[in-house]
C-alpha cells in the first residue's frame, strides 16, 4: 500500500529554503519547575518512546523523533495544574483543605523483613495497625530498592489485605495509604492487576467514610487523589464535588476556588450538572480574589466545558486580568485568556480589545504556545488586530521548527479570516507550507490529523494551493482515519473539495463522494428551509429578505438556496432584466436540490445572487468582511451569478416596509449598472 506521507514529502528536498521575516531572534525558551509527582499508571509506549498510536500510515513514519513537539502540550498541562496547585499549597488561606506531603521516608526495612512479609498470605487475623504498618515498609522497599510497581503478582496478598482493611483504617491512616502509594512505581495501565483492587478499596473505603468527614477533611482527601492523578477513576471525588457544587453558598471563597481547580483536573463534567450557583457566589467574591486564583477559576471553566452565562462575571475576570497585567504570570494569563476565547459574547469584546492591547508588549516574552491564546482571542471575536497576528507571524518565522501543527494551523486560520495580503502575511503562509512538507514533520501531521486537514484548508483559503497536500487531505483513507466516519468530518473538508472544484480546473486527485459532501453541507447549514425551526436572532435578515422580496415579485421569480452548499448561510436568487422588471428563474435552477452540488447558474441568463451581510459575517467593529465571505462573492461569480451584498448596518436601518423595497430596489439598480459599464469597458478593450 502506498504511503500518501511520502508523496507529500516526496518534493521537499527540491524546496527552497525561506529566509525569516525577522532577524532578531525571539527568546521563546520558558522554564517552569515541575514537582515531581509520580503517576501510578503511564500510557503504552511505542519502541520510540512516544504514545502507541493506530495508524493506516505507521509503517511509514519518519525516524526523526517529533517527541519536543508533541509533549509540549501535555507538559504545559502539567506546568499548569502544578503552578496551581503549588499557589494553593503555599497560601495560608489553603492550610486546612490542602494536603501538605511529609518528607519521604530512608529508612528502609531489611530483606528477610520484606520477604516475611509478603509471605503472609491472608491479613484478615492481622490487627489494621499491623497491617497499615507492614504496608507502608513494603511500599517504601518496593519504590526505593525493587522499584516494582504494586501489579507485580508478589503483592496479591497485601492488595487483598487492602481490601480487607481499608474500611476499618483510622483517617490518618487512610491517609498515609493514599500518600504512600504516590511513591510506588508506574503501572502499565489502570486495570492493572493489584492496582484496580487497591484503587477501588480505597475509593470505597472513601466513599464509606464520606458521611463522618467535614468539608475540610473530604477537600483534604480529594487533595490526594489528585496528587495520585486518579481523580478520574475515584466515584468518592465526583460525589463530594458534585455535591459541594450545588449549595456553594456554604463555602468560603477559598473552597469556591479550590473545586473549580479540581474540576480543572476531573475535565468534561456531565450535561445535567449546572455551575450556575457556582456563577452567583464567584460574582459576590470575584473582585476579592487574586490574579491568579481568576486563574484557576478559568481553568476549571474551561477545561469542565461550561460556559459562564454571566457577562457581568466575565468582565470582571477580564478587569482582573487588566488590572494586573504586569504582574500576572504567563500561566494566570494563559488561562484567563483560554476561558475569555471559549465563553465570551458581544458584551465581553470590548474589554477583550483592550486587553489584547495591553498584552502585545509583552508577547516577546511570552512562549509562541502562549501567544497563541491572544491569537484565537482575535480569530474567534472577529477581532482584527494586525498588530497581534504579524507579531505572532514574526515569532514563528523567527523559529519554525519549534512551532507545532497546532500554532501553524491557527496561524494560517487567522491569515484566511482577515484576509491579510501583505509580504510578512505571504512569507509566512509559504513557510507553514514548507514546513507541512518536511519530513520530519510527518509523525506529526500522522498524531495531528485533524489540524493537519484544517491547516491545508486554511492556506487554500488564502488562495495558496498546493496539489500534493490537497490530494492527500481528500485522499478517502486520510479521512476515514481521522474522521471515522461522515458524521464527524467538519465543514473545511467540503469547503476544500469545493473550491478545487471551482478553482482548481486541472486537479486530479481524490473528491468527496457527492453524498457525503451533501451530508456535511447539511449539517452545518444554519437555516431549515422548510422553516420548521427556529432561526437564530443573527439570521433574521435573511428571513426579512425573503418576506421583502416575496412583496416584490412573483413566487417563480425569487427563489431561496444554498448555491455554495459549503457555505451555512443561504442565498436569494433573482432575475432582473436590464429595465429592473423581474423574470421566472429558469426552471433548471429552481429544481436543484440543496445540497446536491454547487448550483451553477445556467449560460446566457443573468441571476442575482442577493447574500445576506448577517453580523458574524464582518469583523467586530467595521464593516469590513471576514475571508471566508469574501471568498464566497468571489465564488459566485465564477459560476455566473452577479452578487450583491445587503450588509446588516443598512439593512437594520430600514425600519418600515417601503424603505426596505426602495432599498433592495436600489442595490439591484445599482448592481446592474456596474454589470454593464464593466461590460461595456471590456468591449472597448477588445
């Protein structure tokens, strides 16, 4: 089976290298102390040294090791959750629901001691001070001698003992077992054997025992599982969790911070639970808190997947952030700015302006990782900073071995979204280019398959095409590698596959097969023609359009359709003659199906194709419009149609029926007039 890496990588040798934009290098180096906590399971590794992967394409990997590229993301998670956790530790407001771990213990029992003891093969005559003992000195032997992990089948009987015990242990004991077992070495996984007995006895165990402790002493506890990394394997930390969440006003603001930073750490929580009281205390404490527990809040935010519904909230997280901006550390600003891009509305942009502001002098000292945030804080608010995305562009020239697929993929993004055409913006699309076609890269682009594809989309979007790459993200096994299936395949795919079809006349690669590509436009359009819906407020225009219109003419001379089905938002389609007197619209036009393909309009028939400027469609705060839509007037008229855009800030100023027909009445007029004098202009030329 041939490899479609190595024929993306096949031309890279004969490319010729780029020279940066910027010749002064940028220190992007950033080192952080990590405590040194040991996980009792690790991930299956591959011969390599890196994450065992699946892969159609694993025979063919490059031997150059990527593992820089590819850990970095989970190390700053790491950095992240340790940075946190030690504020917390270090802070007095803290002491008495953060578990503080005693020095480890040298002294070590002798052999015949160990080997006496695990030769005890029931401990259930065993008094639990005994057995608590005994426990403790194996582990203590078995990390600092032996360095054997508890699933070794020599320590069967102590997990069963475990079992046994652990109900009957007294708290500080139950502590000592959960803190003694952080030294033990790795496991091969979490259903090791030993290990998931001794995890589910202590989790019981916990769980048994819940009812008798305070709040203090069950954070306490929740504090070890974490220090364990096994909170997501112990039902006694969501009980406790989801309990304490529900009646917050209980808790001080300490406890408030010191759950989210846990729910950080549990990630996705279930749909059912609601952080809305969490909301209502966080909004009475918010501006007594400081920077960095704003910090932990965000994180717990956005890493649990729930959105603040408090704009009042959020701004004040913001101002926070503003108000500290010199003295917050790059991790505090990295989550902030993570919880800002993930949850914030119309309301919150302001603010989010001028926080940008505020933070691009400090970007040269901020890793490209980080700066990374401040860039999807433009790209997702529709915020055009310049000044932002080409000090990002000059970072990453400055260096673009170190960026990841993941920097290069939303470079590329926000180069396509504001339409930047100037030659730092060029340089650096032909660079995210050179570098998707090393190979060394191609690990990689195989563990980054998805980012690899909207990366490529992306740059096609600027108008930079590249054959090799397009017909390997089209390529049908790529796709069901990554995707799996049509139900999960994003709408760049199809954005892609059609403008090669309309832009591109001599590709002769791989297509989306016409069904699938008519699933994914479907699944993203944002309006049910059969009206059985509701329509979001943004879309109401379109709808003002149709009813506009419909006053206008005839039924069969407008008519409503996705002409670019890779586009969510649909068109009206009108024929007008010169005289401004509406006709049919060719039968041919009104009998395609949406979504079936790109509507073309008929040779020797002049339709308006009438698109709607809603407000997501321009950048905040201008009435200037984003790539994506750009590309799309552009578009329709290579199939034939003559586009007129009816922008939202005109059309919301018609506040009565009649002033809403003399205007359309009026861009119709318009764009005809320009249609024939460009004409006319071309045959004089001629």
């Amino acid at each position: 089976m041939r490899c479609v890496w190595r024929i993306i990588c096949s031309r890279s040798s004969c490319s010729k290298p780029l020279s940066p934009a910027c010749t002064n290098i940028i220190n992007t180096n950033f080192r952080h102390d990590i405590c040194n906590y040991s996980t009792l399971c690790r991930p299956t590794l591959n011969s390599n040294g890196n994450p065992a992967i699946s892969n159609l394409f694993k025979a063919y990997f490059s031997s150059t090791s990527t593992d820089d590229n590819q850990s970095s993301s989970k190390l700053f998670q790491e950095i992240e959750n340790e940075s946190f956790h030690e504020y917390m530790s270090n802070n007095d407001n803290y002491k008495n629901t953060i578990h503080q771990y005693g020095k480890k213990t040298d002294e070590l029992i002798s052999k015949d001691e160990f080997e006496r003891i695990i030769a005890v093969e029931k401990w259930d005559d065993k008094s639990v001070d005994e057995f608590y003992s005994s426990f403790v000195k194996v582990a203590n032997y078995a990390s600092n001698v032996l360095h054997e992990p508890i699933s070794n089948s020599k320590y069967t009987a102590l997990s069963l003992g475990l079992k046994n015990h652990c109900e009957r242990f007294r708290l500080e004991q139950l502590i000592g077992i959960l803190e003694c077992l952080r030294f033990w070495p790795e496991t091969q996984g979490t259903k090791a054997p030993n290990f998931k007995l001794a995890i589910q006895s202590l989790d019981h165990a916990c769980m048994f025992r819940r009812q008798e402790w305070d709040t203090d002493t069950a954070l306490k506890i929740i504090d070890l599982w974490f220090g364990l990394r096994l909170m997501k394997l112990s039902t006694f930390v969501k009980k406790v969790i989801g309990r304490l969440i529900e009646k917050p006003n209980r808790l001080s603001q300490y406890k408030v911070v010191q759950i989210f930073f846990y729910l950080n750490t549990l990630r996705a929580l279930p749909a059912e639970i609601s952080l809305f009281n969490m909301e209502l205390e966080l909004d009475e404490c918010v501006d007594r808190l400081s920077v960095c527990e704003v910090g932990i809040v965000a994180i717990g935010f956005f890493k649990s997947q729930k959105k603040i519904h408090s704009n009042t909230l959020l701004n004040k997280m913001i101002l926070k952030l503003l108000d500290n901006v010199e003295n917050a550390d790059i991790i505090t600003t990295a989550a902030i700015l993570k919880l800002i891009r993930y949850t914030a509305r119309e309301d919150n942009i302001p603010l989010s302006m001028e926080l940008i502001d505020r933070l691009l002098p400090k970007m040269d000292q901020f890793t490209l990782q980080t700066n990374l945030h401040i860039l999807l804080l433009c790209v997702e608010l529709h915020i055009d900073n310049y000044k932002c995305v080409s000090k990002f562009m000059e970072m990453f020239l400055a260096d673009p071995k170190a960026a990841r697929l993941k920097e290069m993929e939303k470079l590329a993004l926000g180069i396509a979204n504001f339409s930047y055409d100037s030659p730092l913006a060029k340089e650096t699309s032909r660079t995210i280019l050179s570098e998707l076609k090393k190979t060394e890269r191609r690990e990689e682009l195989a563990l980054h398959g998805r980012a690899f594809i909207k990366c490529v989309c992306s740059l096609a979007a600027s108008g930079l095409y590249d054959q090799q790459l397009i017909a390997t993200v089209l390529n049908k096994r790529l796709l069901k590698e990554y995707y799996n299936s049509k139900y999960t395949m994003g709408s760049e795919v199809v954005a892609l596959n059609n403008t090669v079809e309309l832009e591109m006349p001599d590709y002769k690669g791989d297509m989306l097969d016409s069904k699938t590509a008519s699933f994914i436009g479907r699944k993203y359009s944002l309006i049910d023609l059969s009206m059985k819906y509701r329509v979001k407020k943004d879309l109401w225009i379109i709808l003002e359009l149709l009813e506009t219109v419909g006053q206008m003419c005839q039924p069969n001379c407008h008519t409503l359709k996705y002409i670019l089905p890779h586009f969510n938002r649909p068109d009206m389609i009108v024929n007008v003659t010169d005289e401004l007197k509406f006709k049919p619209v060719p039968q041919i036009v009104l009998d395609k199906e949406n979504f079936s393909e790109i509507i073309k309009c008929p040779a020797g028939v002049r339709l308006l194709a009438l698109v709607c400027g809603c407000r997501g469609m321009f950048t905040y705060g201008t009435n200037t419009l984003l790539g994506a839509y750009r590309k799309k007037l552009h578009q329709l008229t290579l199939i034939g149609y003559l586009p007129v855009l009816i922008p939202h800030y005109e059309w919301n100023n018609m506040n009565s029926n009649d002033k809403k027909i003399g205007y359309i009445q009026k861009k119709i007029e318009h764009a005809i007039k320009e249609d024939s004098s460009s004409e006319k202009t071309c045959e004089s030329r001629v």
